[in-house]
C-alpha cells in the first residue's frame, strides 16, 4: 500500500511538514537516517554556537510579532514548543537545538522511522519507491526530500584532498598552537573556524575570490555575520592574521608543510607562494541527490549545489517530487532568508497547503472582507504591520488582495509569490478580475549603500512615495486580468509601524482606488 506522502529526513523542514500533516490527520511516513530528529546539530556549527538569533524578550506581547525576532522555533499551535523557552542566550548553544527539535518530535507525535537510511529512490506511473540500507521498502505517491546540504562544496583546486575539510577536522584550537593556518572560504563556516583559532594560530589567512558581502549589508544572513568577524579587527590592525582576496592555485605538500600559490586580485593576479602548516576547507555544503535513480534524478541549479524548483518546491523535471527546508534556496540563493530555519518554516508551510490543495482537495485559506474598500486597507495594514512571514520571507512570500468581478473583497496569506500568476490564471482563487500581492522587501540598490554612511542621501521618511526606501518597507503590486499595472511602496518607519493615516493609510487607500477600476490605465 502506498502512504499519500513520504519525507525523507527529520530535521526542522521535515518535522515542520510532518508535524502539519499528523495535525490534518494525513498518511505520511518519516524516513530518518540518524537517531535523533535534528541528527545534523551532533556535529553543526563545528564550533557549537548558533547564529541564528535567539531574541528572548522584544517587548511584545503577540506571539506573531515575537516571532519575527525568534530565528530558531518551529511553527505550532502549542505555546511550550518555542525556542526561547529552551535558551536565554542570544547565540544558543547548538545542543539546545537537539533538546528542542527532540520535543517538537515527541510533542506533535510526527512518525518517524529512525536509523533509516535511504539509499535508493525509483519512480514509476504509479508514484515511487524508496528503499532503505537494510532492505526495507516503501511505496509512496509523493516524496518529499528534506534531507539538508550534507555533502561539502569542494572547490575544484588541484591537491585540494591534502587539505582538511571544515566538516571532517579536528576543532580543538590548542593543535593549531604556533602554526600558520590557511582557510579556503569566506563564508561564516570560515570566519567561525579562524575566530576559534586566533588565541592559538601563529597566523591565520582566509582566502576567498571577490568582494567580501557583510550581512548587515547585504541583508542576507547567509553572508558573513558581525559574531564571525572579530578576525577582520585582527587582519585591519596588524595582529598577524590577513584576508586575502584572490584564488587559491594550488596546493602542494612539502617537508616543511603546504606551499600554496596564491593570485591576488587587487594586484592584478600577482602570484604569491604562500607556506602553510594546516589547511582548512571551509566553502560551503550541497546537496546529495545520488539516491534518486535515473527514473526520479531531479535537475540541479545554483552550480549543482540544489535542486532547481518550482516557486512551491515541486522538482522541475520530476512530478510528484518536493523538497522542503533549506534545499528549497535556488530560487533565491543568498537573496533570502530560504536556507534559514526562520525562513523555510514559512516556505515549508506553503508546501503543505499546495500539497494539500492539489492531493486533498483543501483550498488555500482566504479571508472573506465584503465589499467596503476600507475593510482592505485594513487588511494590507493589519498583516504588514504583524506578519511574521512576510517579514522573514521578505519578497518570497506575499499576500494576495483579491478584488472578485462582482466587486467583493477576499484576502490569502502567504502565497509563493512566484506562484501567483499561475494560481491566479488556474482559478486557484475562484473569479479574480484584479489583484494586489503584497510583500515587504528592500529598496532596490540596498546592498550597494553603506547603511552607516549619513552621506548616503536616503530620503527623507516624510516621502510619502517611498520609492527611495532601501530600508525593509511594504510593497503593493496591483494587477488586473493578470497585467501588472501599478506598484507601491509603503514609506520607511524606524519602528517598522506603517499605520500613519497620512504616510501609510491614505496614500494606500488612494492607490486601491486608482487602480482597481477596469477603467484605470495600465502603467508601462
């Protein structure tokens, strides 16, 4: 017999889909190779700190609210199964992260077949077939791989195998005494690993090509983070250490270590032989797709490092396949927040209502709101001042305000914003004769401006239009007939309250009812 849906991993995507799915009451099963939910933080962060922030007290009362600075829960209806009742430390220690995702398991009674690993994955016209190291199969009509990034992304660098791998090394930071160190890598990964040797290594170099992005920033929390950059001050005031910006060329072992030939990019790729005791590779992970069969192998993006996806995280190429949890960051690959347990636990979410949609006949949730126009700028200004998804999944997820032919109102929450076009024209909705989809996003340019620079020439909050806001602020985007015709955007607020009646209100309800006329010009 055939399970309606099958996960493959217990991490926090496949506890956050399955804990969803034993709430509806649905046939599903849970494959997990290790014998624990959240078997990845036994060995991640290496160094054994999260970066994932852990914001205990914000002053709100509104568990929404609270969410948008709490990196690390899961989504649930029950009020003990947050993380910050597990840690008070903004950076928590990564074996809280094991205690909590272990409660979670219990607490929502997911089923899990722990010390289950899979090891082949077929398809054929009747769904798939996944079967396990020791033999044992299941059949399945929908798989849906929450398996995480295990493999290392190994650059392509000739004796790159001399070096050791940040996922296989030895961390303690005393067998790095009076050594010269090299890392290859410029993410957190790196940065974490040369922090952690700075009162030990003689000297420590971290090489990576290109300009180095900082999250604060960027505005991607991927990129390197201010607790990893002590090594910077180190490097800025001569303390032996140094990044270097450049290619790694080779590596090469010789009796008195490593020689490692470097081309510099600010010297216009000048060559320099470099010695080194140790070596470290720390560039990052990618996925491992070897189970899938040649019936079920799913197209790659992003360098081979994910599966390439549509908007809701089906396979391209495999119908009936998913993916869930970080491997879902192709589309927006250090762009959003996808990777990140505070991001995916909203993707995951809306994996769960198309899943369900699509297979269970359950509509997408939408809000009935009559025909009062003032009932949807209520709506607009209620969920961007409170949503918490909108505001971790800035520009990936939006809100949809649905103007229905006969003038009614209806409102849905959270739609993948890459899939509304194609929802809208299959009737997902019922009849919509115009719609605005509704994100909060940075302004266009924001990670090319210094945020501490005054000289910066950001306008001023009192521009209404907002357009200039590089800073996270509300965008509405109205269509009609599918058509884009008009955007805008919400002005800036320190306090990220966009409920002024002159800023925010009026000009929104202004702009509803500019365009939700059929008579209203379509904007270029």
């Amino acid at each position: 017999m055939a399970h309606d849906y099958l996960i493959i991993g217990a991490g926090p995507a496949g506890l956050q889909l399955a804990a969803a799915l034993e709430r509806d009451g649905a046939d599903y099963v849970v494959l997990e190779r290790g014998s624990v939910p959240g078997a990845f933080f036994q060995r991640f962060p290496r160094h054994r700190t999260l970066i994932s922030t852990n914001k205990v007290h914000t002053g709100y009362d509104d568990p929404e609210l609270r969410l948008r600075m709490d990196w690390n829960s899961l989504l649930s209806d029950d009020p003990e199964l947050l993380f910050t009742r597990y840690s008070r430390r903004y950076f928590p220690p990564a074996d809280d992260m094991l205690r909590y995702l272990s409660d979670f398991a219990a607490r929502t009674g997911v089923r899990v077949h722990y010390d289950t690993a899979v090891e082949r994955v077929s398809r054929d016209a009747d769904g798939f077939t996944v079967t396990a190291r020791d033999g044992r199969t299941w059949r399945a009509r929908r798989v849906v791989a929450a398996t995480g990034v295990p493999l290392p992304n190994v650059p392509d660098i000739p004796g790159v195998e001399l070096a050791e791998r940040y996922d296989a090394f030895d961390p303690d930071p005393e067998s790095f005494t009076d050594q010269r160190v090299l890392i290859i890598g410029r993410g957190n990964s790196a940065f974490e690993t040369a922090d952690s040797l700075m009162e030990h290594a003689a000297v420590i170099h971290v090489v990576g090509s290109g300009s180095l992005p900082m999250a604060w920033r960027t505005h991607y929390v991927g990129h390197l983070r201010a607790v990893n950059n002590n090594f910077l001050d180190s490097y800025q005031l001569k303390s032996q250490n140094a990044l270097l910006d450049g290619r790694v060329l080779e590596i090469r072992k010789a009796e008195d270590g490593f020689r490692v030939p470097v081309a510099f990019e600010r010297a216009d790729d000048v060559v320099k032989e470099i010695r080194y005791d140790r070596v470290i590779v720390a560039t990052g992970f990618r996925a491992d797709t070897s189970v899938f069969d040649g019936s079920c192998a799913p197209e790659l993006t992003v360098n081979g490092r994910f599966p390439a996806l549509t908007a809701v995280g089906e396979s391209v190429n495999v119908p009936g396949l998913y993916f869930a949890g970080t491997l879902m960051q192709g589309r927006d690959f250090k762009k959003a927040t996808t990777g990140f347990i505070h991001g995916f636990r909203y993707t995951v979410r809306a994996l769960h209502r198309t899943l369900r949609r699509r297979y269970d006949g359950e509509p997408w949730p939408v809000t009935g709101l009559g025909t009062d126009p003032e009932r949807a700028v209520d709506a607009v200004i209620t969920r961007v001042n409170r949503s918490s998804a909108l505001w971790q999944q800035f520009g990936v997820l939006g809100d949809l305000l649905l103007l229905a032919p006969d003038g009614t109102w209806r409102y849905a929450e959270e739609v993948p914003v890459g899939h509304v076009p194609d929802a809208v024209a299959a009737g997902e909705f019922g009849q919509v004769a115009g719609h605005a989809v509704i994100t909060l996003e940075y302004g266009e340019g924001h990670d090319r401006v210094d945020p501490f620079d005054v000289t910066a020439g950001r306008k001023s909050q009192q521009d209404t239009a907002g357009l200039d806001g590089r800073y996270l602020h509300p965008v509405v985007r109205w269509y009609r007939d599918g058509a884009f015709v008009a955007e805008y955007h919400l002005a800036e607020n320190l306090e990220n309250e966009w409920d002024s009646e002159s800023f925010h209100r009026a000009p929104l309800r202004a702009f509803l009812a500019a365009h939700r006329s059929p008579a209203a010009p379509v904007t270029p």
